[in-house]
C-alpha cells in the first residue's frame, strides 16, 4: 500500500525516495491569503480503528532513512505530537507541542541540512485491517522456595508464583477514508546547509511547494501521521509507519 497523498519523506527531486505515494497533494496556498484549500473531512464516512489503538498518544520519537546509488539521507526528532484515535476510526493529529524535526542529505555530492516543526492539527477518518496477533509467552512460574521446617504441623509454603502474560501485540494496515483536513497544519523550515535561511514561518503546509520544496530537497512530510501506511501496537505503545514496504517515516507514541 502507498501513501496517498504526496511524498513521504522524500529527499528530493534528485534521486532519493524514502517514500511514495500516489494521490492527491494538499491544496497550493492562495496567492493572497495563504490559506490552503483542503476539504474536510466527509461527515457521512465511517472508518474503524483497531481496540489497541484506541486512545489519545503522544510521540516519542520519529526517524526514517534510505539510501540509493545517487544519495543517502535521514530525518529524527519529532517527540511531542498528540494523536486521539476513537473506535469509529476518527482521528485527531495536534502537532502544537511537537519539537523540530532535524533532516540531512547529501544528494549527488551536496550536503542539505535543517529542520522543519509542524504546528496546528489535521484530522481525518480511517479504516484499520488487522493482520493478526501474537501473544508475547510470558517466563515460566518461578517454583517457590521449599518450606523452611516449622515446629507447628500447620505451616505450610508459600504458593508458586505465576507471571502474568504480556498483552497481545497486533499489526496491520490503515488508509484514511474520505478527505484528509489538513487547513489547520503549519508548518516552519529553515535551513542550516548549504545555506542558513528561513523558508517559511508558521506557513500553511499548502505553501511548501516550488522554492521551500526544492531549496530543501522536498524532505518534508506533507501528510503526517494521517496517510495510508501500517501500524503495530502492544500495551502503550503505538507504531505507525508511512508505508507497509517499510519506507517513509516511522512515528512512535505511548499512550498517555
């Protein structure tokens, strides 16, 4: 399955895909509003969300790399974000509180460096498929320790102790069903190679096109979280992943 909205971490136009897609790109920003012209949501789609990843999380971490014949590159950080994932398959991304993504390259010979930090929220429904589940085997029941001999007939040991299994950890697919809203996302970068600039300040995500896209080798994610992908979970920790191939970026949150 490939993400369907634009690229998932693709560091750039000159060689290197961390990640794919196919689909529709977010709405280019209005020349003299700057806003984007996302739709929202449908309100009559239905999607569903696997119990496990039912919930409000935060990340903790987000990391991708790739490398091919003409260029190498990688992206970390990212801790802070919150997703709310209800069983209806609604979900809710607010990335007010997440720190700077840092990114590198070096695409045929040139060296790109920065960060980008993503702001405001996007929202979308989805539909989870489960691909099954694995119960984790829990260590064996440690024998308790023989009686120490007692002058009362009565004493007995202490009953045999028994380690309670681990949850059950699940994986599968998710894609979003019906429109992405990504009006509300913002979005910073700067760049510290081969130049230190600015691109944009708290911008609509719609104006990462044409020099913001190119000056930075198009690394950034313009759908987060919220695209098609795969995801695993096991007790409060929750994976997603922006392709089942194994590429784009690998989001990690605990349930908080």
């Amino acid at each position: 399955m490939r993400v369907p909205t634009v690229a998932v971490l693709t560091l750039a136009g000159l060689g290197l895909a961390v990640g794919g897609c196919a689909g529709t790109e977010p709405g280019a920003a209005d020349p003299t509003t700057g806003t984007t012209s996302s739709a929202a949501p449908e309100p009559t789609v239905s999607g569903t969300a696997s119990g496990c990843m039912v919930g409000t999380w935060r990340t903790t971490q987000v990391s991708g790399q790739a490398s091919s014949a003409a260029a190498s590159g990688s992206i970390s950080g990212g801790s802070g974000a919150t997703v709310t994932i209800n069983p209806s398959g609604q979900v809710r991304a607010d990335f007010s509180g997440m720190q700077p993504l840092s990114f590198t390259a070096d695409v045929a010979g040139n060296s790109v460096s920065g960060s980008a930090t993503y702001g405001g929220q996007g929202t979308a429904t989805i539909k989870a498929s489960s691909s099954g589940s694995t119960t984790t085997t829990s260590a064996p029941a440690t024998p308790a320790t023989p009686p120490v001999p007692s002058a009362s007939p009565s004493a007995t040991g202490a009953a045999p102790t028994t380690a309670a299994p681990a949850p059950a950890a699940e994986e599968g697919t998710w894609e979003p069903v019906g429109a992405i809203d990504w009006s509300a996302l913002r979005l910073t970068l700067e760049l510290t190679k081969p130049v230190a600039a600015q691109l944009l300040n708290n911008a609509p995500i719609g104006d990462y096109i044409d020099d913001a896209a190119n000056q930075s080798g198009k690394v950034i994610e313009t759908d987060p979280i919220l695209g098609a992908g795969a995801y695993s979970c096991q007790g409060s920790t929750l994976t997603l992943k922006g392709d089942t191939d194994g590429d784009g970026l690998i989001w990690t949150l605990t349930k908080i």
